[in-house]
C-alpha cells in the first residue's frame, strides 16, 4: 500500500540514527526533503541513493499534488527534515496532513528532535513545558513574549544565528530573572552550552563569533540550579 514514512534525521551527528531509519530511507521510492544537498550529505554517507523531491515552504503547495500522483501510481515516500523530525518547526505538516485526508497511510520513524534532547541535558523541569519553536520575526513578536512572561512552565525556544541576540536581549526585558540554558550546535564537533540569567548569557555571546542554530530553553519562575 502507498504510504508516506515520516523518518527522524540526525540533528549534526551522521550517526545518530536507527537501524530502522536507514531501512525504510532505503526502500522507499523516493525521499521528501527540504534541502538535497543537506539530505544528500547523509544518504551519501548511508550509500542511499533515491529519488529526492524537494519540498519548502515556497513550493509547499505543488509538490504536495506531485507526491499524491506518486502515491496513486503505488509508490512509497519518505519524509525527512534537514535535522530532526520532520513538521516540528519544519515543513511537512500540510503534507501529511493532505496524506491523510486523500487515503493514504502515514507512519514513520522515531528518532532524534533538538528540543527534547535539550531539554533532557538542561537539568529543567520536564514534567510539564511548552514548546514556542521560532518565535515571529516582526508582527506578533512583543505580544508573544508578553504572554510567555506569565507562563509557568519550562519554555523552549529555537533560534537562528541571525536573531540570538536579540532574543536574548527581549529575554531580559520580559523574564530577566528567569534561569536560562542556550545550547549550539548540538551533537555537533563545535557543541556549546551557555546558562545563567539572560543578561549574563548575552554578555558572554557578544565575545564569540556566533554561528549555527540555537535551541534556548528557560526556567519556569523561582527555579534556581542547585
């Protein structure tokens, strides 16, 4: 039966992922992917070669008809994500939700996601957090950062080398005394970690050369590391 495997990739390191993953990358007719040269570097690295069918957020909308007129021929898709499981801040949800709605089987592969696995080394309350992904650019920004100042759980954020800094500096507006980690480049040979208040980190970021992608996770109110 024509199904589409929603299958976890690394977050940086080749090799972390399953036995199962690497199966089902290699028996599916072709492989959904936001970038081929990003996806490639692990099929190559795995000796997978499969048809690649890009899909981002500016062709969303038809490669979405090319991959149902794939699955009604009988083919099988994969779906992969540049790092860590696909429609988690990452496209792919509208696929697989019109997957769904046509008939069409929807499984996948468990594995590797940047958010749970900070979470799980940051030493934070995890029986209860809210998970914000990227905050908005611009429109909505200041609202949200409003709101998420009253929220009581642990908070997570992702966050682009482009905007670090600025969240860190919107953190010590709205929720200064709020204990913070910043993880870089996890699982990665350059992996970096940074805790303490925002103000603090931000004083110890403006000394680097700050490059990759962020994951920030923060305290829920009165948590201190002890």
């Amino acid at each position: 039966m024509s199904k589409i495997n929603v299958i976890a990739s690394p977050i940086g390191n080749l090799k972390d992922i399953t036995h199962r993953a690497i199966e089902e990358l290699t028996n599916a007719d072709f492989i959904i992917c936001e970038d081929t040269r990003v996806t490639g570097k692990l099929l190559k690295h795995y000796g997978i070669k499969n048809e690649l069918v890009v899909l981002n957020a500016r062709n969303e909308e038809r490669r979405i008809e090319t991959i149902l007129h794939k699955l009604e021929s009988g083919q099988t898709g994969a779906l992969v994500s540049d790092a860590g499981t696909p429609c988690i801040s990452d496209p792919g949800e509208r696929l697989v939700n019109k997957v769904i709605a046509e008939g069409f089987e929807v499984t996948g592969v468990p594995g590797a996601n940047a958010a749970i696995f900070a979470l799980s080394i940051s030493g934070m309350p995890s029986e209860s957090f809210i998970f914000e992904g990227f905050l908005p650019n611009k429109k909505g920004r200041q609202k949200k950062l409003k709101l998420l100042a009253e929220e009581e759980r642990t908070i997570i954020f992702y966050e682009s080398m482009y905007r670090i800094e600025k969240l860190l500096n919107e953190l010590s507006e709205y929720m200064p005394q709020r204990y913070t980690a910043v993880f870089r480049e996890l699982t990665k040979m350059f992996e970096e970690r940074w805790e303490g208040y925002p103000k603090d980190i931000l004083e110890n970021l403006n000394s680097k050369v700050i490059k990759g992608e962020f994951v920030v996770i923060i305290s829920p109110p009165d948590w201190k590391r002890t």
